[in-house]
C-alpha cells in the first residue's frame, strides 16, 4: 500500500488503463503468459497553482503533472509493461525520462538524442517493460534546470512480486525551491553563479510538495521509506533523531541492509534511497528529522510525531534483505578501463575546452553559458560525439576523477553499474546505482556491461552543472 498521497492526492484522473488492457488479450491462450501485464496512464504537464508553504500563504505558479506536485505517482509491479501518454500543455516543449529505469533507447526522453521534442498541444507514448523493481523516478529533459526546477517531477515506483514485510511503504519526495517573498519562485534559472557554483540551491524545502511540521506514525510499527531527491542541485544529509534507519536499497537497487555512515542519509540530486525505520518511540512524543549536510546550515526538515495506540510491542527484529534485479554482472576481468575527468567551475585551473570540435578559451566560453567539462569537452545540447563506442554485451570500468571544487552526482542513462572503489579503496557494499555522489578532488570507479543499445547521455545531476557543458554521450553498439 502506497503512503505517497498527500491530502487529496490520488491517481484517479491518471489511470485510464490496467492490467484490463493486457496486449496479451489480443492473443492465443497459450502465448498469453509470455507478454507482460499493460498498466496505461495519461499525464498533462501544464502550469498550476499550489500550496508549496501552506494554506495561509498565497499558492505557487508551478510546472506540473496533473496540476499537482509532485506528479501522481505512478506505482506497478516488476514485470508490467507501462504505457504512459504524455500530453503537452507547456508554453514550451518537454521530454519525459524515467531515472534509473532501464528503457529500450527511444523511451529515455532525451531530446533530439532519443526522441524530438514533445511540442506544444502535443501527445506523446512512453511504453517499456519494467524490468526491475524499485524506487525510480519521472521528469523532464528538455531545459530541465528550468522545467524541473519549476515542479515538473514525480515519483515511480515498481514493486517487488512479492510484499516487502513492512507495516508502511511511504514515498517522501524531496523539492528544492528559490522563492521570494510573494511566494512566487524566482525566475532566475540557469544563471552564471549557479552553473558555476554548486547549482539552483533553493530557500524553501518541501517533502511530498508541502513544507512540512510533522509525519505521523505508530509505535511498533516498521515503515519502507523511499527518499527521492528531486532538487536541481541539493544535497541532502537526513538523520532522525532517537532511530536507526538501516539501508535496504539504493538508486532502486537492493543492497545489504546496513546503518548509514555516521548515521546521516545523503541524496545527492537524483538519488534515491530505501530506509527501513523501527518506530521505537512513546505514543505522544516527536522526534526531528534533520538535515545537515552543509555545516552550519542544518535545519528541522520534519518531526516523526508518535499518535494513537502503539500497533504492537516494540521489538528487535532483522531487517530482511530485498531480492536483487536481474541486472547482468560486469566481467571485470576482461572489463575495458575508461579515464574520465570532470573539469571546470569557479575555483577551477581549466583555461579552455573543446566546443563544437574547436578548442575555445574560458572567457569565450563564459559568455556561452558553459563553464564544465568532461575530458576536456564542454557539450552543448544533447547530441554531439560520443566519449565511447561500446561493443554490445562488453564490459567496461569508468575511472572518474573528479577536479573540480564540487560535488558531482554522475548520471548514467540505460543501465545499472556497480561502484567498486572511492580512491582506489573497494567500496563494502559494491552497490548498484545509476547516480554516484563524488566530493571534491576525488575519484571513484564504476562497473557495468553495455547490454542497452543506444545513445545514452553520461552527465551531471545538478542540472545547471549540465546545462554548463559537463554531459557527454556513451554509444552501446546493437547486438
């Protein structure tokens, strides 16, 4: 059961379909086993109006889905097939890309790369099978530093075939916002400081849409908590006061539970992490959620406030692990190793890069918007040269240094890779992800098999950081 919804959110005016509209209907009794339940939705992506801070200040123009934000969440089982109409009421066109679910190539709403835009008055099908269980995501592509950074994301999430023995499974989708004093939000996207800097950082944090006082829950009970970080370029660095979550999964994929180091859950933007939370506390008390992830800068982002009667006794219990996703091991044996340096950004040494095949100066480069690099290319749009060619189903390493003053969540498009080392020492839990958060001057390597043909883009999650040139594309040769 989803405890997603806000007051009033539901997915009624979204799901025009389910598994009623099996394509395997069409087919003979026999064949029908092997095609895929088909759950189908439609989404307006339109301007709205909502109560980001609450009902006793004005609402908020937005971008949203459905006119809510974040968008309904659209929830399935591993093993369906999805088929989403994505109906333009922009002034402007949009993509749709669902992070870190693996789609065949036309499906990964990249603009020009994977699909031309959706225009305005326009529909568009998004249809893939959901091959792996687990928390995801859904935004836009297209001018996303501004489109997402104005509302226009929402939570996906696919559920193992079997329930997950919790009491709770409860989505927090976490938003960042500038806004001024009107509560309007400050249009001033994609700005030199940003991109150069540590991106859109907001004045105003909300969870499910909403600043929040308080999240209520029972003593006794156990909760799945699915943390999503939709901000353009926060970083989140949760602790919960008086509990231990344990880790259960990360970017969707599951992973040993363990305690989060130092007991701080960190999202870098994009990221997504499974927690499971013991409710240890006595009915009537509160304990803060806080997040501290940029010294003294921490704030209350909620309070866990215990009411009604306990639902059982408190006790101790193992928290079980979550079956893996078939998602294919990398041969680091015969793996091919790739170098890939991240450069730029105020505080940096890069005097130049190349732009369009011609290698430019920083100054002119400034005045294009673009103060990033990956191996020394500043990319713009979204269709250029790839960084690599793959041979389908090869096995491959990324080296990734990062030089720069920044912290960088790397996005990998199409596929699911281990993370294997942070300076040369092997990480504990060889974790599957499709982001990885990497600090200043640090460097982290990255497994995977190229097993998803296609163009796929390999780019920063600050959004403005992309937008100023550090994205580049991983070409996957057809089988």
């Amino acid at each position: 059961m989803s405890q997603y919804s806000r007051p009033g959110l539901s997915r009624r005016s979204i799901l025009a379909g389910s598994a009623g509209l099996a394509l395997a209907t069409a087919l003979p009794r026999g064949a029908r086993a092997l095609v895929p339940a088909l759950k189908e939705y439609r989404l307006n992506a339109a301007p709205a109006q909502v109560p980001l801070v609450g009902a006793s200040r004005a609402e908020t123009q937005v971008w949203a889905y459905h006119g809510q934000v974040p968008g309904p969440e659209i929830r399935v089982r591993q093993g369906e097939r999805v088929r989403v109409l994505i109906e333009n009421r922009l002034p402007e066109e949009t993509t749709v890309h669902w992070h870190g679910v693996r789609v065949p190539n036309p499906m990964d709403g990249v603009p020009q790369l994977t699909q031309p835009p959706i225009g305005v008055g326009e529909t568009f099908a998004y249809e893939f099978d959901c091959l792996d269980a687990g928390t995801f995501w859904y935004h836009p592509h297209q001018r996303s530093f501004a489109q997402a950074g104005r509302g226009l994301y929402g939570p996906f999430i696919v559920e193992e075939n079997e329930p997950y023995p919790v009491d709770r499974d409860v989505t927090w989708m976490l938003g960042d916002w500038r806004l001024l004093k009107d509560g309007s939000i400050s249009d001033d996207f994609g700005n030199l400081h940003d991109v150069s800097h540590a991106g859109r950082i907001g004045n105003t944090v909300t969870v499910n849409g909403l600043v929040r006082e308080a999240f209520e829950v029972r003593a006794g009970e156990r909760i799945r908590l699915r943390l999503i970080n939709a901000a353009n370029a926060r970083i989140f660095g949760l602790t919960f006061e008086g509990h231990s979550p344990m880790v259960v999964a990360l970017d969707g994929h599951p992973v040993e539970p363990h305690e989060p180091a130092g007991g701080q859950v960190v999202l870098g933007p994009a990221m997504r992490v499974d927690l499971v939370l013991d409710m240890t506390g006595r009915p009537g008390s509160r304990f803060k959620v806080v997040d501290s992830f940029y010294k003294g800068l921490e704030y209350q982002l909620l309070e866990l406030s215990y009411t009604g009667e306990p639902l059982r006794e408190v006790r101790a219990t193992p928290v079980p692990r979550l079956p893996a996703n078939p998602v294919r091991e990398p041969d680091l044996s015969s793996a091919r190793r790739h170098e890939v340096t991240l450069g730029g950004g105020m505080m940096g040494m890069m005097t130049g890069a190349m732009v369009h095949g011609d290698l430019m100066d920083i100054r002119s480069m400034l005045r294009q918007g673009l103060v990033w690099a990956i191996n020394g290319v500043a990319a713009t749009g979204h269709v250029h040269e790839p960084m690599a060619t793959l041979a389908h189903g090869s096995s491959h390493v990324l080296a990734i240094a990062n030089e720069t003053a920044w912290w960088h969540p790397m996005h990998l498009h199409g596929h699911t890779f281990r993370v294997l080392s942070r300076n040369g020492v092997p990480t504990r839990y060889r974790e599957w992800q499709d982001t990885v958060l990497i600090p200043p001057r640090e460097r982290v390597e990255i497994g995977f098999a190229a097993d998803n043909p296609g163009d796929w883009m390999f780019h920063c999650h600050v959004l403005e950081h992309q937008a100023g040139g550090m994205m580049g594309t991983i070409r996957v040769a057809s089988a």
